[in-house]
C-alpha cells in the first residue's frame, strides 16, 4: 500500500519516514542556503536540511500487508513532484505544525483537488500551541469524515498510530462487498 506523508516545510514528514522504516531509508536532503531563506524557512529552529524530491521508507505490518511510505517535499515550487508521488496512494498523512497552520492549507487544497482521502497528524512540537481538536477541525476546515490526530513524529509509536488512523479512515470509506 502506497501512503503518500504530505505537510509543509518543517512538519516532520522526513522524521516521521526515517523513524518508522523498516529498511534505510532513501532521502533527498540537501542543506538550506541563504540563497533559498525566503522559500525554505531557514529561521526554523533545529533545521538546517530540507526534502527537494522525496523521502521512501517500507514498514510491513503482516507478511501480506507492506506500507510504502512516500514523504513529498513541502515547498509550493515543489508540488508537481507531490503530484507525481500521489499518483497510486491509497491515501495521504499531512502533516501540521500549529506554529504554521497558514501554511498547511495549499498543501490541504492541493491533496483535496487530487481527490486523495486523507488524515491530518498534528505533530507535537516542543513549545508549539496546543488547540483543542474541534477548534483545529474548524480553522483547517476539515469535513466531518476526515480524520485528525495528534501525533509526535520523533516517536516511531506515536507515528504509528497516526497511520492506524489514516488506514483505519481509509478503510471506513470503502464500500463494503456484497
């Protein structure tokens, strides 16, 4: 199963990949610049890297079942490769970092014009705002079947449960066989 973890820059799509695969995973992180300050957000505390074309990491959960994780850059000028990433994902995990929700919305927009169901995991940054989950719903506009959880994405069992919640979403939107 393709999942797609979509957020804007500084989320923790890439801590949230590297810590739950199985295999090493493969990253494209370069190191930010002056040159990128007013795209790549060189004024996050602790970040000095950014995604320029993905994150790959494999997690199996049974024999059967393996879950590939794709986390795609979170940079506007870099939206066409999350549209090539999303191309086969069941579903997207997206990222939030309440310090930044205004920038969570094109990526909510764009994963909502592709049509790729998806959970919101507000990851738990150390001295970020805490909002109630109904008043987060309601500032990100999110319908009623779209799932939200908190989630922490340095914890490998705090990210896993955020992508129980998104399979669990998932699987509440399948028709159920005859």
């Amino acid at each position: 199963m393709k999942i797609l973890i979509a957020g804007h820059v500084g989320a923790g799509k890439t801590t949230l990949v590297h810590g739950l695969s199985q295999i090493r995973p493969v990253s494209t992180e370069e190191v930010m610049t002056e040159a990128g300050t007013a795209t790549d957000h060189t004024d996050l505390p602790d970040k000095s890297t950014t995604t320029v074309a993905m994150d790959f990491g494999r997690l199996h959960l049974a024999d059967d079942l393996v879950l590939y994780l794709f986390g795609a850059p979170g940079q506007e000028r870099f939206f066409p490769i999350l549209q090539d990433l999303a191309a086969g994902a069941l579903g997207a995990l997206v990222l939030v970092d309440t310090r930044r929700l205004r920038e969570t919305y094109p990526i909510l927009e764009l994963i909502e014009k592709l049509g790729l169901p998806y959970t919101v995991a507000v990851n738990a940054f150390d001295g970020a705002p805490v909002h109630p989950p109904e008043r987060l719903r309601e500032v990100m506009d999110l319908d009623g079947p779209t799932a939200l959880v908190i989630c922490d994405a340095r914890d490998p069992g705090s990210s896993r449960t955020a992508l129980t919640v998104l399979i669990r979403h998932l699987l509440a939107l399948m028709p159920e066989s005859p």
